[in-house]
C-alpha cells in the first residue's frame, strides 16, 4: 500500500523557517527576516599543577550573546522602529521582552526564542535609488541580555 503521507511522524522532516511571528512586549510585529539567534559560553582554559597530562583543562565561563537583527518592509505611519530607538537616554532605555516563534502550518509555535531584557542598539534606514522599484526595507540590531529556547 502507497503511502500518501497522512499518518507521517512529525519528526521525520525538519521545520520550514518562514513562518514565524515576533512579539515585541505585548505587540506582534511582522517581519521579513530575523539573524543573529545565537549564544556562546566562553571556554576558560587552565592548568593544574598536578595534571598528569601535560595538557589544559578547559571549562565554560560567562555566557555571551549576539545582537539580533530583524529586518521589515517600510509601511506608510509605522515609526515603531524610530520611537522605541528615540528612547534611549544615556545609560537609560526602555527594555522589553522580546519573543520569536516558529510556527508550524496551522500557527502554532514549534521553536520559541525568548530574549530578556531586548533593547534597540542600531537602526537602519532603506536604501534609496531612483532607477529601483524594489520594496523599502528597514532594520534593527537589538541587544538583549539572554537567550533561551523551548520547543512549542
């Protein structure tokens, strides 16, 4: 008998990436593309004295993370960008949580990325050309000060 995918594991395939949602606080933003969901442990190495290998030891350290960057179409009256960036005052700026979900086909989130304390670093206005009729794309580099992730 043919199989026609009906009763397929849900493991078998890995996730498409582009449908996804990003809470930003308590709103949902749309976005085109997302980079930077990464994290690394510093790696401390060292010797004991009394090693009989000769060899360092190498442990994890302080955990360090990478800005995030999230990239959108320009839309007519949507200064959300520029009004969360004009807030920062030196040493002061409204930080906010910040969730990224990856959806499966009917919306549910399968992968959530969930940044603490996110707050906006860089913005970057679109390119402008006069012999381009592209679409306007703006983004945003945030810095946060952790990552996790769950599945769904």
């Amino acid at each position: 008998m043919a199989d026609d995918g009906s009763a397929q594991s849900q493991i078998v395939w890995p996730i498409s990436k582009f449908y996804f949602q990003v809470k930003w606080g308590a709103e949902i933003m749309l976005f085109q593309e997302i980079s930077g969901l990464d994290g690394e442990a510093q790696v401390i190495e060292f010797s004991a004295g009394d090693s009989k290998t000769f060899s360092t030891e190498k442990m994890p350290g302080m955990q360090k993370f990478g800005n995030i960057t999230l990239k959108k179409g320009v839309f007519m009256s949507d200064t959300r960008f520029g009004d969360w960036f004009s807030q920062i005052k030196m040493d002061t700026i409204k930080r906010l949580p910040v969730t990224i979900s990856l959806l499966d086909e009917t919306g549910t989130p399968t992968m959530v990325w969930t940044l603490a304390n996110a707050w906006p670093s860089k913005i970057t206005g679109t390119e402008l050309e006069s012999d381009n009729d592209e679409i306007a794309i703006e983004s945003m580099e945030i810095s946060h000060q952790g990552l996790s992730i769950t599945s769904g």
